[in-house]
C-alpha cells in the first residue's frame, strides 16, 4: 500500500510491514546519469543523455525525481519546459517498472504542474503519449487531461501518438 505523506514523499508497506520510503524532489545534476539509464529502459527511443541534460539546464525547476530512500536510487523522473505559446509541456516522465502503479506518476505529474502553476504562472499543459500506452493515458486522464488530436506517425518507430491538454484556469 503506498500513502502519500507531506506532499514530498511516497511510503509502501513490504511484506514485512515495514514502509518504504519514496521520495519526490527536484533533480541535481548528478541525477541526469540515473535519469538516462531508466529512460533506456522505459522507451524504445530514449532521450539521449545530453538532451536530458539540456532539459535539466534550461528548466532545473521542473525536473523531478523519485527516489526510492532505502536503495537511494532514481526510480522515475518527469521533465517539463514552458513553450513559446504560453503550455507548460511534460516533455518526458517515467517509472521503473518495478515502482509502476503505485501513485509515483501521479505525483510527479503533480509536482511539475505545480511548479508550472506557481513558479511560471501558467495554467494549460500539454503532453504527447503512444497511442498503444494505456496505462499512460489512464493515468493522464485522471489528472484531467483530455485528448483534442491523434499525432499521425509522432514516433521514430511510426507509431501515432495523442496530444493531451489540461487547463486549470
């Protein structure tokens, strides 16, 4: 069972009854390393390590980790970036496998739509997902994201993908 606790971090009960600890925080630079090697197992088509690192120069506000605290490993990460025409974007985010479906997406969409509302004061997001990534878009969807447009061939391998919006102003 996993809870969220103060808004930063993550517990799940292990079979012994003991809570791990998940932690969400903005990423260092010492992270892009652990970030790039769960992005390779994430995606057929991962971001090169140096894009991830731009990312993370040119908006180190939204940049998050999870962090799981027992192992003191990178266990999922969400990047965003302010666009030209005003939408915070979710350029990437990822679980390990391992950790999916246990509220670590969640929050982290939730951290960095936080800070896009806060710190930049913009208020209408915008994301790109697989068409065949379901879960994904579950997820995205309880956020309150609504699809307005198939992306035909997004993806290097052709596939389709959707773009997803969200307002909350």
């Amino acid at each position: 069972m996993w809870r969220l606790f103060l808004s930063q971090s993550l517990y799940q009960r292990t079979s012994s009854s003991v809570f791990r600890v998940i932690i969400v925080r903005r990423a260092v630079s010492e992270d892009i390393k652990s970030v790039y090697d769960l992005e390779k197992r994430c995606f057929k088509d991962p971001y090169p390590e140096v894009v991830l690192l731009m990312l993370y120069q040119l908006y180190p506000e939204l940049f998050f980790v999870a962090e799981d605290s027992d192992e003191k490993e990178v266990v999922g990460y969400v990047s965003g970036m302010i666009r030209v025409d005003g939408f915070g974007h979710i350029v990437s985010i990822c679980v390990d496998e391992r950790y999916r479906r246990r509220g670590i997406g969640k929050r982290l969409m939730e951290a960095v739509e936080e800070t896009m509302l806060t710190v930049f004061k913009v208020c209408n997001f915008r994301l790109e997902v697989r068409v065949s990534n379901e879960p994904a878009i579950k997820l995205y969807e309880s956020l309150g994201y609504k699809i307005i447009s198939r992306l035909k061939g997004y993806y290097h391998d052709g596939e389709d993908g959707y773009m997803m919006v969200k307002s909350v102003c």
